[in-house]
C-alpha cells in the first residue's frame, strides 16, 4: 500500500498524457494494476521510464490487464516470442501514419504496451492525439452526421487488403461514456454511406483534424521507458525524422468491443450501374458482400 501512495504522476500537456514514476513494473502487484488502469483512463497515455525490463517482464506486466495477442500480420523472427511484436527501424519498422491498433479486425487492440529497446540520440519521437476532444471540437452538424456513419477499415499497409472490417466513424469509450472519432489515416480506407468521393474528403478532414496539434502530445524517448496506451480513445505516430537504429517491442491485449451502432442510412452502393468509377466501390462492395454492417442482421 505504501508503494501506492509513492507513485508519482505528472502530467505532459493539457490533451493527454502522463509520466509515472516512483513504481515497479517489473514486480506489479495486482493493487498496483488497478492503480495504473485508473491513471489510463484519466490520462489515456502512460510514460513509465527506466523501467528496463526484459522481455518475460514485459509480457508479464502485459497479462495484468488480459489476453495478450502478437500482430496478425508482423511475425517477428526475432524474438522468439509469439506475443512480442517488434519493430525495427532498420527493417522498415516505423510506424509513421496516424492510428490506433489493428483496427481492421472486428475486436481491435484495447491496449498496447511498448517498451523503447533502443531509441535514437535524437529524433525519433511518438505523438499521440486524443479523438475524443477532437470529436467535440467538430461543430454540431458534423458531430451529428458523424454519429450516424460507419467506415471501412482493412491491413491494406500490411498488403491484406481482404482483411477488412466495419466500425462506427463515432464511437464511446465503455468505461467513460465520452465520444471519439473512430477514424484513422493508416487502417480507415472508405465512409461506407457516402460516396467515393464525399468519403475521400471526409475522411481526409477527420484524419488531418484528429491530428491537429492541440489535441495532441510528443514524447521524447529514453531506452528502457514502457508506455501503455488505451486504443479506444487515442491514436499516435512515431516522427521519421531519425537515421539511427530504433527498436521497439510491443505487447498487446487484445478484448476492445465496439458498441455496436445502426448506421442512418443505407451503404453506398449502386449495383446495376457500373461506370468508370465502379471501381471505386469495389472494396465497399467486397467488404459488404464478407459481412453486414455493426447492427444490421
Ligand atoms: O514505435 C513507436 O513509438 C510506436 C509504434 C507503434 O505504432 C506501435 O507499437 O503500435
Ligand atoms: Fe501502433
């Protein structure tokens, strides 16, 4: 208990984002676990630094907070370890698009847990946003039509683009009732109610307004920090502004499910009237034909 009380938290900007210190990752106690899940959703980005743990304590700390899951698509020789994704910069792992993870599956990442192996001298950094404050900052007739869409999201960066699902474009954090936007610039790939060409602009808005640097925060890394982040109400991207070896390994806990929310209106689609710009509703058409969208039977 005392070890509780000495937690030291401060937070990193006004959006999102707190450094822990002063705890033990490698020894976490049950009590200590409810402890930093409440600090996760207040402040829905945690910089544990120094930790140093290796990679059995990693996934240990991991399995505190549920079934952890390695990357469907990224298998990594390296580790050896089925649940440890890695990414190596020198091996093309830099993760520079705006997103929240793997949400081209039906359940997607509830939270990632990365531990910063070895980080440049300089440069290198992650930012994180926070789509909830970004949804409230929409005026209300985009929040209102927002409500009402869903999107199609697949591993097309992964080279799967037949792994596709549907989400709501809004959605609510379970815990805390608030609305985010649910829409990413790496995995979110049409708005399944609008057209090709209204969905393009949309989403091109909603991704760059997401990211807009108010709602967001940058963190300087030191090797041997862990950071743990809630995937329901964040997204992040790691700057590409570095030339040195940077090595990240990550755990994931799998279990996100997503409200299921009846779309206002019907999907986007015109079957009988092909023209030259059927084939932007080609992947629409393949995704609608796998599944039916959240809360249509
Ligand atoms: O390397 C980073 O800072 C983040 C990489 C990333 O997107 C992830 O681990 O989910
Ligand atoms: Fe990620």
């Amino acid at each position: 208990m005392r070890e509780l009380k000495s937690v030291q938290v401060t937070r990193l900007g006004p959006a999102l984002g707190a450094e822990v210190s002063n705890i033990n990752l490698g020894t976490l106690k049950p009590e200590q676990a409810k402890v930093i899940l409440g600090l996760l959703l207040e402040h829905k980005v945690l910089f544990f630094p120094g930790q140093n743990l290796d990679i059995d304590e990693h996934v240990a700390f991991g399995e505190h907070f549920g079934e952890l899951e390695g990357h469907p698509h990224k298998i990594n020789p390296f580790t050896g370890h089925s649940k440890v994704f890695e990414l190596a910069a020198s091996h093309g792992g830099i993760a520079d698009e705006w997103h929240s993870d793997i949400t081209f599956q039906p359940n997607p990442a509830l939270f990632s847990i990365l531990n910063m192996v070895k980080c440049p001298s300089i440069g290198g950094d992650t930012l994180w946003t926070n789509p909830e404050l970004a949804y409230e900052g929409l005026s209300a007739p985009l929040r209102e039509l927002c409500d009402g869409l869903t999107a199609l999201h697949n591993a097309e960066p992964h080279g799967r683009s037949d792994v596709m699902t549907i989400h709501p474009v809004v959605r609510s954090h379970p815990d805390t009732g608030r609305k985010g936007l649910f829409v990413n610039e790496h995995f979110t790939r049409r708005i399944v109610e609008l057209s090709h060409v209204e969905s393009s602009l949309l989403l091109s808005h909603l991704t760059s307004w997401v990211a807009s640097l108010q709602f967001t925060v940058r963190y300087s890394w030191t090797q041997g920090t862990i950071a743990m982040w809630d995937n329901r109400c964040t997204q992040h991207k790691v700057l590409n502004d570095f030339k040195e070896e940077r090595l990240i390994q990550r755990v994931t806990v799998m279990g996100d499910r997503i409200e299921s929310r009846i779309p206002k209106w019907d999907p986007f689609v015109r079957v009988g009237h092909a023209s030259d710009t059927s084939r932007f509703d080609k992947l629409l058409l393949d995704c609608l034909s796998q599944q039916k969208p959240p809360g249509q039977s």
